[in-house]
C-alpha cells in the first residue's frame, strides 16, 4: 500500500522508476501521497470493470443469455452510470474527499452484491447500482489528482493514476485464471469486492480535501444555493467547450467500449482459448499496455494534450481491426498495442476535462464526461446488438464501430491547448 516509503531516489515502490519512469522533480511527497492512495482505491475500480469483459463467457452460460443478446446485454449495465452524471455535481458543494469515499462504499457493495445474482436481470440490476460509483470515484479522482499536481507534471499525474489503478485489471485477470477451480466460480471473483469497504479507514485516514476546494469554500462561505446549481453554473461558464468535450467523449466511448467489452469473450469462444492463457495474455500485455497511460500524460506535458490525443485515439481502430482479424499467436502483442492506445486517449480526454473548467465546475465537467461515455457505450453496443439481429458477424462488426475513435481524435484538435498553463489561467476561474 502507498504509505510513502520505500523510496527509489525520488521514486516510492508503487512506481518503479525502470518501468514507468522517474517522478517529476516538481512533484512533492504530499502530492505523490495523494497520487498513491487515490490511485490503490481505484485499483478496485478497476478490478470490478475487469471481471465482466473476462467472465463474460461463464456468466452467459450460467445465467442462461444468447449471443445475439450480449450487446444488449451489455448496454444495460453501462446505462447504470447514467445517475452518476447527477451525483458528480456535489462534488462541487460537499468536496472531492466525501463523495470519493461514498462511491468507494458503493462500489464495493455493489460487486459484492452482483455474485450473488440469480438471474440475468438480478445482475444488471447490480451491476448498474455499481457503474454509478465506479463512474463516480473515476471522474473525482482526476479531479483530485489536477488540482493537487503542479501544472508541470499535471498531464504525468493523471496518466499515472490510470496506469497504477489499471493494475486492478490484472488482478482480476489473474484471479480469472483459476475460475473452474475457485469454488462458486466467477461469484466468488465478485466476493472480493468487499475490500475496499474493509479498507475504508485507511483511506480515510489519508485521502484529505484538495487544497483548490478548501480555498473555493472559503471564498464562497455562506453562499448556499439548491443542489442543481453547479449544473446550471457549469452550463454557463465556456459553453462551447462543455458541448465539444461532450461530443468528444461519447464518440471516443462509442468506439472504445464494444471494442474492449468483448475481448475475453472473442479469444475464449473464437479462439478456444483456455482461462488461464486468457489471463496471461491480460497481465503480460496489459502491463506493458497500461504503459500507455504515462507515455500518453509525459507526452502530453511536453508536446501537448491536442496532438498527443489525436495520435493515440486515431490508431485505436487499427489496433482493433488486427486484433479481432489477426492470427491466434498475435493476439497477446495486439492486445497489449490495444490497451497502449486506448489508455493513452483516455488520459488526454480526462485532462482536458479536468483543466478547461474552474474549480466550482470540474467536479461537474467530469459529470458531464461521464454521462456522455455512458450513453456513447450504450450507444455502441445498441448499435452491435442491432446489426448483430441482421448479420450476427461479431468479429467484422466490432471493428467497423471502434471507428467512432478516429472521429474523436479528429474533434480533439478543435480545443485549446492546456500544456503547462495553470488552471487558473486556463479556465479564466478560480
């Protein structure tokens, strides 16, 4: 756990130096201790998003689901973070450190519920309470994490956040390896989602308030309004660039989500690949995908978010077409390419979401980030589901959709550039 020690020079143990680089020399021990326990609370994030794209296969055959119905299928659970888009905005009235904490509780009772599922409709029903929090603890740590860093390392601090918290993926990959031999099978993979709720003292104890929001409080101290507010002030303030960021996000999601929601069940029923060369495929590739995230913020810090973006959302699709075309023995190298880009373009829009906005807003552009991949993944695999009823060819439609990517890297283009501008001085906001 990152409680600051074991240090690598500037380097503490959750970030070895020889694989995801050195700390920014303008990072200090508190903003990596922030970095550090915000990014292990999301490794279970993570974890949970994990455990559906691997388990898929096992979960359609225990509850009884076709094939043809798995986009809708799918589309249902993603549509559960809708609420979060409603939620996120208290996060700019009650703090990032309450509501990050509520959406770790949540999230936790949430996997732990969907194990216990009987049927189809009780797992969406999970799995939608859950995706409202994981959405939620997503969007608020970036917010965390781009008011904490100093403007020079702001692009490498969100792209580290998701390269450590991506872990969780692995682990539950790993876990999935030995699913015909755990007792109960992939409930028992749910089970163990109860760990964040076990560890909520420790994270309470070490996740503190933004110094950004403390000051934002008290400059705004007794000034009350009703808990629509933050929408109404959000939609006010750069509306352009609120509408832009939106169009951006929802395609990017539209094309990213179909692509990675069916990449465990294509090896595993296509391929007739074994559990555990699923999992070994998603942990030895996935680390060096997960690479993605901090090449991707480093870039960002010294080339710019534009450019970088665009190279990274652009050759998603590419990456998609070679790995659901390719040949069995490139799968685990194509994986690995298709989590670099993905991750990478991820990064660079959770930025700009972040630092086009002031702090009364951030926490609600986040929101509107998160609604707007929720109805671009539900969009997605609405539209596979459909085409599928017709066509039924998984493997030629999923990568004619994972275009929507190259649309959003286009649209990045069209935003100001933020590289190593304060946040200030880029929202025009406190």
């Amino acid at each position: 756990m990152p409680d600051g020690g074991g240090w690598w020079g500037r380097n503490p143990w959750w970030i070895p130096p020889h694989v995801l680089g050195r700390v920014p020399d303008s990072v200090d021990h508190r903003a990596l201790k922030v970095l550090g326990f915000v990014s292990f609370a999301l490794f279970f994030e993570h974890y949970d998003t994990s455990l559906l794209s691997n388990a898929l296969k096992f979960i359609k055959e225990d509850l009884g689901i076709a094939e043809t119905d798995l986009g809708y299928f799918q589309m249902m659970i993603r549509l559960g973070a809708l609420p979060a888009f409603f939620v996120i905005p208290f996060v700019d009235r009650l703090g990032r450190r309450r509501l990050f904490l509520a959406s770790l509780i949540g999230m936790s009772l949430g996997t732990l519920l969907t194990g216990l599922s009987q049927t189809a409709t009780q797992f969406v029903a999970c799995q939608m309470l859950t995706r409202t929090f994981v959405l939620t603890a997503s969007a608020v740590s970036v917010v965390i994490v781009a008011e904490e860093l100093p403007a020079t390392a702001r692009g490498w601090g969100i792209g580290m956040l998701a390269a450590v918290s991506a872990v969780g993926h692995g682990m539950g990959a790993a876990l999935f390896g030995a699913i015909e031999q755990l007792p109960y099978g992939w409930r028992t993979l749910y089970a163990f989602g109860v760990v964040p709720l076990l560890l909520l003292p420790v994270f309470r104890r070490n996740i503190q308030e933004t110094a950004r929001f403390t000051k934002h409080q008290l400059v705004n101290a007794g000034r009350v309004g009703r808990w629509w507010a933050p929408l109404v002030g959000f939609a006010r303030t750069h509306p352009s660039r609120a509408a832009g960021m939106a169009l951006v996000a929802g395609v990017a999601s539209l094309g990213h989500v179909v692509v990675i929601s069916f990449t465990g069940y294509f090896v595993l029923q296509y391929h007739g690949w074994a559990p555990y060369q699923l999992a070994l495929m998603v942990v030895a590739a996935g680390a060096v995908g997960i690479v993605g995230n901090v090449v991707a913020g480093r870039l960002a810090d010294r080339v710019g978010r534009r450019w970088v973006g665009f190279v990274f959302l652009a050759l998603f699709p590419a990456a998609a077409w070679m790995f659901y075309n390719g040949p069995g023995w490139s799968l685990t190298m194509l994986w690995g390419l298709l989590i670099f880009m993905l991750m990478g373009g991820n990064v660079i829009i959770r930025a700009l979401s972040s630092e086009l906005f002031p702090t009364a807003h951030r926490g609600t552009s986040t929101g509107l980030l998160a609604l707007m991949e929720t109805l671009g993944a539900a969009a997605g695999l609405a539209v596979l589901g459909l085409l599928q009823q017709r066509d039924g060819d998984l493997v030629a439609l999923i990568p004619l959709i994972s275009l929507a990517s190259l649309v959003a890297g286009l649209l990045l283009l069209l935003f100001p550039e933020t590289r190593l501008r304060e946040l200030e001085t880029i929202s025009g906001g406190a």
